[in-house]
C-alpha cells in the first residue's frame, strides 16, 4: 500500500500561507473588518457526527484552533482570533445544532463580540440545515443564497399574486421561528456573472433592495465571492448605493481604526487591491511583492525586504 508524502517544500509553502493569514486577518481586524470562519462547502462530505456529544467535542476543538483559547497548541493561525463562525452546508447533516449550541457559548462567554450566520439556499425549509434554523440555535445574520434557485433575485415579481423571490418568507422565519428574534436577513447574490447562475446587474438590483427594506429584518446584502466583486468594477458602489438611500461608500482612512459592529447593521465593503503601493510607489508591510502570476510591484517600503518563495512573497 502506497501512501503520499508531503514535501518539505509542500510543508514549507503550507506554513509561509498560514503566517500570511495570520497578518491578513489581523490587518484587516484593525482596519475595522470582520472576519468569519466558514465551515462546510460544496466539497463537505462529512455529514456531521454521530451524537450530540461527539459534535460538542467538536465544537470544542475548533474553538481551540480558531477562538480566544490562544494558548490552545497547533493553532492554524496562531495569536489571531476570528470574529466568528458561518456555516454553509450544501448537503443533509446530523447533530450540528448541539456543534453550533457549544461554539455559540463559547462566543458568548469569550468577552469579544463574535458572530454566528449561516448561508442557506433561498428555497425554505433549508433541506441542509432546517435542524438549526428551525429555532435551536441563536444565529446573528444568515445570508440566504438568492441565487442557483427559482427563489432567486432573477425571478423577482413584485406585482405577481404570487412573488417567486421569497424574502417575505425568510423575514416571518425571523420574526416567528429564529431563536434569536433581532436576527437579521442578508441577500445574498452572485458578485458576478462568473460567480454562479442568478447574477443581474447591480441597477437590476436596486428595486429587490427596496422592496427588501420593508421587512425589519433586512440586513443588507452578501455577495458572493470576493474574488469575483473584485473583477466586477462598479457592482459593489451601485449596491451600497441602493442600500444607503444613493450614498457613495466613503474612502478608507489613511490611518488604521478599530470599529465594533452590532447584528442590527449590516455594510457590505471591500478592500484595496491585493497589493496597494503606497504614494512612493512602494509596497507597504505584508503586502504583496511576488509570486506565481504576480505582475504587481516588487520594491518594498523601508525598512522591509520582499521574501517568501515561488507561490507567494510578501512585505516582510
């Protein structure tokens, strides 16, 4: 029987990733931005655990990996604690409330303002997490997948007897089944064409977000993915524009500030650039300088030097 051995170069890239993140997360918590741990996926097979005691032990072991328990060993992203954890399960489970019940008192009890969500598809029961939603777990936000689905924003007719678009649905569930009665609801959209079947154009969108705001929990919108609303040049300040009454998002602070958001506010923004170059020309600390693909700036601001290795080199 044959089995695969990982390289010490394979190590070594692995580790140099984890650090990044490490700072990645950090720089953007002090640039006021919140950062969730999102566990399932597409590609999640698992299932969930057999009983309600393996899955609280479960719980306690990512909490050590990911929470306030820093002292905690083999810790992914060492000193660096998220702000919360989101759930994405594309598949039936079994015993993740009594999981999501054990992180949920862990949160509760961290001192920190932590956050716990959910993203299920539009259609409602959720087939893969109705045992969590349907009131036995207290969840911040959930941000519904208005997407991939005849629930979607692309079917949204707001003078139909019978509207297919759902988010009526989705806000009694937040009135009169959620556990947590001031949870709020984000619409959530493909942030591109690329991103997944659904996808209209941000003007498109701007009749769903105001019929949206009728509903008192209605938290804003989610977009999926970072990657593609990156590529979509325009599509982020039409929507934020549609939230906020026409107003354009403000511009970052030069300096770094801490912010403390609250579950009954949702903004949706993004960051620079992967690697912003500072006035100078210069790449600031922990950006990026090189790697595979990188066609961006390569000189570091002083006192820094450009390191890492083939994959990814940063500001160090």
């Amino acid at each position: 029987m044959s089995r695969d051995r990982v390289s010490p170069e394979d190590h070594d890239h692995a580790r140099a990733l984890l650090t990044y993140h490490r700072e990645d997360i950090k720089a953007c918590q002090a640039k006021g931005k919140t950062i969730l741990m999102s566990l399932g996926g597409m590609t999640y097979s698992q299932g969930g655990f057999s009983d309600a005691t393996a899955a609280q032990q479960a719980a306690d072991q990512v909490w050590d990996l990911f929470g306030t328990n820093t002292a905690a060993a083999n810790r992914p992203f060492g000193s660096a604690v998220v702000d919360g954890f989101d759930f994405d399960f594309e598949a039936s489970t079994q015993n993740f409330a009594p999981f999501a019940n054990q992180l949920r008192s862990h949160m509760d009890a961290s001192g920190k303002t932590m956050y716990l969500s959910a993203a299920p598809q539009c259609v409602y029961p959720d087939a893969a997490m109705n045992d969590m939603l349907n009131g036995a777990v207290s969840f911040d936000f959930i941000m519904i997948q208005f997407y991939n689905n005849w629930c979607g924003v692309t079917n949204f007719q707001p003078d139909a007897a019978e509207d297919p678009y759902n988010f009526d649905v989705w806000d009694t569930w937040a009135k009169q089944t959620s556990k947590n009665p001031s949870v709020k609801v984000l619409m959530g959209v493909p942030a591109s064409a690329d991103a997944g079947g659904g996808y209209i154009a941000a003007a498109q969108l701007d009749p769903v977000i105001q019929y949206n705001k009728q509903f008192s929990s209605f938290g804003g919108a989610m977009m999926w993915d970072m990657s593609q609303l990156y590529t979509n040049s325009g599509f982020l300040d039409t929507v934020y524009a549609s939230l906020n009454d026409g107003s354009a998002p403000a511009e970052p602070a030069p300096t770094s500030t801490t912010t403390t958001a609250t579950a009954t506010t949702t903004t949706t923004t993004t960051g620079p650039s992967p690697t912003e170059p500072s006035p100078t020309g210069a790449v600031p600390h922990w950006g990026q300088c090189g790697g595979d693909g990188y066609t961006g700036p390569t000189d570091c601001e002083a006192p820094y030097t450009c390191q890492g290795n083939e994959w990814w080199m940063s500001c160090q």
